[in-house]
C-alpha cells in the first residue's frame, strides 16, 4: 500500500462570516487567494438561497451540475486548500438541507448564493508544497505527492 | 467584497464522550459554559434516540423545527462557539442517518437524545472577542466584524 | 451532569490522498497503524465506486450493515483514533451523495472502495491514553473515562 502524504504544521487560523448575497465558492476562493493561505483546511456552517453540487462522472471524467433553487441549510462544509496553475485552490463538499430535513451533497460549485455563512479557516504549512496536477487514471487534478 | 473575520491562536483541547440520555444540546452548552470556552470548534459523531433539527425560514425569520423520532447514527455534527448575552453559545449543525442511511440534517435543537456522542472542542483565542448581536438583513445573531 | 472527557495537546498532522481502488476503511486503519497514531482527528472528502455503512441497533446491540453499489461523492468523513485491543483503531461516520444528490449515512465499514480520496489526520497526545473498552448500557466499545 502507497501512503501518499506530506506532514505540515499549522499557521494562521481564521474565523469568519460571509455575508447575504455572496457566492458561496467564490468568495471563499477570494478569500484564501487574499490571505495567500497556499494550504489549509475548511470548516462552515450557515444557509443558503440556492446551491449548486457537482458529481463526479467517473466514466466520462467530468462533473455532473446539479442545481437546488431553494432556501437550504448549509449542515456541512468540508474543504481543503491547495495549489493549481500557481494559485490556491478550494476544494470543498458540501451538505444542504431542506426544511424537511431531507438532504442533497456534492462537490461545491460555484451557483451556491450564501444567505449568512460561518467558516474557520486553517493554513498549513506543509514539509512541501502541496500542488495539483493532472492524474492520469482519474483524470482529476490530484497533489503530487511521493510514493512511500 | 467584505471580508468579515478575525485571525485566532488556538487554546485547550478536549476530546470526550456524551453519556447515554443527555440533551445533546444542553450538554455541549453546559460543557463550553463550565469550561468558560468562549470561542472555539466543535466536531462529533455518535448516535441518538432522537432527533430535533431546525430550519431557518429566510422569509418569516422564524425557525421550522422537525423532529425525528427513531434511531439514528450522527452522521456529521459541525459547529462553532462564540459569545452572545456575555454567556458562550453553541452553534451547530448535524446531519442524522436512519437504518436505511437515509439522511436529515438541519440547525441543531433541544430535543436530541443521546445514545452515544464523541466530541472534539478546539478552544479558540481570538484578537478580538466574537460576540453576536441582532442582524438587520437576517434577523439572526450573527458575529460583530469589522468590514476590512 | 458527568463531563467524561480529556485534555489534549495537538502533535503531528498529516494530508495526503488515497489511491484509486482502495478499501476506505482499512486504508485509514493501516495508515494510523503505520505512523502509530494512538489518538487524533480525520476528515476527508472525495469519492468511491461503492460505500458500506453500518447503522447500530441500538436495541439489539449490532450493526445493521447497508451497502451502495454505486459511484458516490464523499461529502463528508468525520473520524477520531484511539486504542482498542492495545491497537489503533478508526472510528469514522461518512456521507456519500449520488448522481442526484441524495445522501445516504453511517459509520464507515469496511466494503467502501476509493475513487479518490483527500484526507487530513492530526495526531493528539491526550493527558491520558483514549482507550476502548466494552460499555454495559450501549454495548459498545467506549472511552474508559474518570466521571468528572
């Protein structure tokens, strides 16, 4: 078994709140691109007006959208921050409820209009440099990481 | 756009275990006001007998409550504390998930029971203490942030 | 009200991925095995080609075992280390979200096989060793805890 890893060390930690109206992806994206946090980790809760998930096809190696336009809660936001074409990266998945309860996942994408939004916000720094690059099986971009 | 957060260091770490027959709620209340936490991260999973999750209607700024009254696996339990009427609050959001894997998920109420809970509380020292008041858009409690 | 629980300082932590066509759990186990984590957090997101979830009865005292044959997002993985047997072990709950969205829970068993996976582990070393042992009320493997 290959143990693909790096170790890291925390630095900054944030904690924060996005206000109504602001895309839920992007305005995470700016945020970590702002603050340079080149890895890290994130955590939210909150609501949402409308979200947007994507599911990976893994067949034809490319995300399905789909679209919920209603008011929902955000019950989890689990993410990672990274480097892609030189830039940080977020990658997260995301839990929403209705109120009913009943909930939908996925990756998030961008089309997620916050209505109030909690996050925290870790960097690491990793032993080395934690980047993205295209995986041949997946065809995802997966970190680089040796083989141990 | 604003970006509404403060930078933290953290503190104390607990790590432990919710008994059999707690309120789910009060108990992580009572664990964070005993503890005098007044910012910090939760994380848990577990199991309860029921469940009482709420859904914030964004119109009528008004909580919808749903109870679940049946058997369910704490799937994910998501939350952060902060300071409101000077006293610490808990603030978190679980997903529930029935013997079918059927999954609910909401704003967490009194009302859940405890079968068996484990909880992580991250102790967080903020620059600046994090204390809600009432917002204007939301009706909601929400943090007082400077706008940088 | 008892608080079972310990303190905890944070010592190594780890980010890494998980390659394509392993099984989730035992990935975990033997990763936590090999860098002798006796106790600690994990989160992850990613992807499977099939999940197997438990759901406890709590009346009877075993897992109800659900599997789906399916391709799924992991929209969340929450998990904690700690010792039973003198052996590390994984105690984690998932989410896993399909083409559509719908989400499906439970504690993660082994049968749930990797797409591709990202995950965060942080050691702890707790002020007291976090060890299992057989619990009268539920029937399950808990924390051995000084009642505070």
């Amino acid at each position: 078994m290959n143990l693909n890893y790096v170790e890291f060390n925390e630095n900054r930690s944030f904690i924060g709140r996005i206000p109504y109206g602001e895309d839920l992806y992007e305005f995470l994206t700016t945020f970590v691109q702002d603050k340079s946090i080149k890895a890290g980790q994130i955590s939210a809760i909150g609501a949402v007006t409308r979200a947007k998930v994507g599911f990976y096809d893994q067949h034809n190696h490319r995300y399905i959208e789909r679209e919920f336009d209603k008011h929902l809660e955000i019950a989890s936001l689990t993410g990672n921050i990274s480097i892609l074409d030189d830039k940080p990266l977020v990658h997260a998945h995301i839990l929403v409820s209705d109120d009913e309860g009943g909930s939908y996942g996925g990756h998030l994408l961008k089309g997620t209009q916050v209505f109030l939004c909690e996050f925290i916000i870790k960097e690491f720094i990793p032993e080395k440099e934690l980047v993205r690059s295209k995986d041949e099986i997946t065809k995802l971009n997966i970190w680089e990481m040796d083989e141990a």
